[in-house]
C-alpha cells in the first residue's frame, strides 16, 4: 500500500504518465471533474501540461459557492438590509447577487459575520439570544451532513437556516445530457464521495455508459485515475472504479447519509449557470420548517440575475470554455475584485486559473 509521501512522488508520477501516453497514444480523450479541489489540485501541479496533447481535463460545475443563484444571494441580502444578523461562509461574502453582494451590504452597516460551520453559527446565536440570525447555509453533499446534525439537534430559537445545499450525482447526469459538450468519462469528487460512497454514482456508467472513476486530491491520485478512465473508454467499458479507496467505500458514509435524510427531502432547484436540475437540491422536511427563514421571514422568490453582461462563467460553470476564452477574464473580473462568481471563492474556475496562471509546482 502507498504511503501518503508517495502520491507526490515525481518518480511515480512519471511511470503513470509514461502509462498514460502509452494508453492513449492513438486516440484523443476529454474527461471532466465536477470537483473545485481537484481543478486546484490539477492546475496547482501543472497537470494539464504534463499530460499528453491529446488528452484533456475540463472542469465542471464543482464550486457551490459558484452555482448558487443570485436569487439566493438577494434573499441573503434582504435579510441583511432588515436588520437580521446573516452569518455564512467567508467565500459567500462577495458571490454577486442581482444587485448587491453580502460584503456590499455589509459595508453599509449590516450586520454579516463570516462562520467557519454551523456550529459557530449555533454557538453565536446561544451567545446573543436577543438577535435574530440566519445561517445562510451554501455546499454540496458534503456540506449537509453537519446542517443536517444541528438541525436535528435543535437550534437555537432565534437561529434559522437560509438553505441553499445541492447534490453532485443529478447535476452530473444533466450535463450528459447537453449535446454540444462531448467527453469520455467523469472524475468524481473525493470529498462527496466519502458521504454518499461510490454506490451513488452507479446510474451513470448504467444509464448513460460513461465511465465513473472517484478520485482524491494529490497529482499521482489523478493521474491513476485518468489512466483508469482511459483504459474503460479503450475496453468499451463503463462502470465506478474508486481510486480513492482510503477514504471511500462503496455505501458512503451511512450515518451522515442517515441524518439528512432524516432532516431534508430532495427537491429540484436551480444552478447558476446552468438552470432548474431536478431533484439536485435539498429542502427540510415538514418537521423542520420552523427552521427555514424561508418560511420564517416570509421571503419572496426572485429569479434574480445570475449572469452579468458580458460574463461567460454560464460557460465555465459547465466546461464549455476555459476561464481564459472569457473577454473579462484577468481585466475587468480579478479576484481583488470578481465580476463574475467563478471569479469569487478559491474553488471557483476562473479564480484557481488567475491565481495558478503559468505557474508549476
């Protein structure tokens, strides 16, 4: 078995890539990650120009932050702007609404406080009972696990959620559907799949024949895992392979499966960037509502601005173009200041290519 200082062995590295080339010499592949860790991790390690010419990893919509919806974000606002106590993830703080963002409002006099998880928030709103606050609760399948236990724990009476959780596997069977995007093969997030175990991607290589592989973070990681795509689209094959094994199983994770069950139901949402997924969002269950500021504040839905003039992250969000065949790309949306939400959180597309641009490590 590996140790963890192998995965970023250069030796090792090199025989996978001397396995690649000898794999994929006579055809071109695409394979696209939905994973904002492993965009950073590829383009951090330069992988992309160690790779073979004819071999290409395009990244798909892996940023929660990135396709949560402006109409999220204006919710988030709104709050604010009435005085409630909004708390949230640090990368939240400037996703764009249709207007304004959270940092904007907060630098009017709103009260927006960045949390680390949930349990800072529970433990904020226990010290300050007096004040009313919501937890404007972004992620994926990852995520929801931790909502879900507070929920179900109890919180506080004057703490409720602003939920905006999304799932991996349905949003993944939806690209498969778009004609004009061709590719052989998905890398699956290593993080998700620790929750919800290889097992959830099994309608994708069953349904669609395109092949599945999990993969974890460090470059000798993805490079086994291209290898593994590239040997199933040669043998004709399509199933889930787990090159991740020290830290997924094929069921998941059952008790954090097991709590947001309990906690949430699936329900189809909106994508920035990509439109209404069915069944790829999350919302609570009848028991819990008294936790939903939805219901609590009473807020309007808005369909909201999700792509400002001029900004292609609609594109990025779902592999189509690279950050860089974007004309606001490094002028007009930087990280100092993002026009666009890819630009925004560190998982974010266009951000890992500002920051990682002609740079090997």
């Amino acid at each position: 078995m590996l140790a963890f200082k192998d995965f970023r062995s250069r030796e090792l590295a090199k025989r996978a890539l001397g396995v690649i080339e000898k794999l994929a010499a006579e055809e071109s592949y695409t394979f696209m990650h939905v994973c904002g860790t492993h965009e950073q991790a590829i383009t951090r390690h330069g992988l992309r120009s160690l790779l073979p010419a004819n071999i290409k990893l395009i990244a798909g919509p892996g940023c929660p932050v990135c396709v949560t919806p402006a109409s999220e974000v204006d919710a988030a606002v709104a709050l604010a702007e009435e005085g409630k106590v909004v708390l949230t993830y640090g990368d939240a703080l400037r996703v764009p609404g249709s207007e304004l963002s959270l940092a904007q409002v907060r630098a009017k006099g709103c009260d927006v406080r960045v949390v680390y998880s949930i349990r800072e928030a529970v433990k904020l709103a226990q010290a300050e009972p007096e004040k009313e606050m919501v937890f404007f609760s972004i992620g994926l399948d990852t995520t929801a696990p931790s909502v879900a236990a507070e929920i179900a724990r109890g919180l506080p009476e004057n703490l409720s959620i602003l939920n905006a959780l999304r799932l991996t596997v349905p949003v993944m069977e939806l690209l498969l559907g778009l004609g004009d995007l061709r590719f052989e093969g998905y890398l699956a997030p290593g993080h998700v799949s620790a929750i919800i175990g290889a097992k959830a991607y099994e309608v994708i290589p069953q349904a669609y024949g395109m092949p599945v592989v999990i993969s974890g973070f460090e470059p000798l990681d993805l490079l086994l895992s291209v290898a593994m795509l590239i040997k199933q689209v040669k043998e004709g094959s399509a199933k889930v392979e787990n090159e991740y094994s020290r830290a997924v199983s094929y069921e998941g994770n059952l008790r954090a499966q097991e709590l947001v069950n309990k906690v949430f139901e699936v329900a189809t949402t909106q994508w920035r960037g990509i439109g209404r997924v069915p069944f790829s969002g999350l919302k609570l269950r009848e028991e819990y509502a008294e936790w939903d500021a939805r219901r609590r504040y009473a807020l309007k839905e808005s369909r909201g601005v999700d792509i400002r003039p001029g900004c292609s992250c609609h594109l990025v969000i779902i592999g189509k173009l690279s950050p860089q065949e974007c004309r606001m790309f490094g002028s007009v949306c930087t990280p100092a200041k993002p026009y666009g939400p890819c630009m925004v959180s560190q998982e974010g597309t266009c951000n890992v290519a500002y920051r990682y641009s002609q740079q090997v490590v």
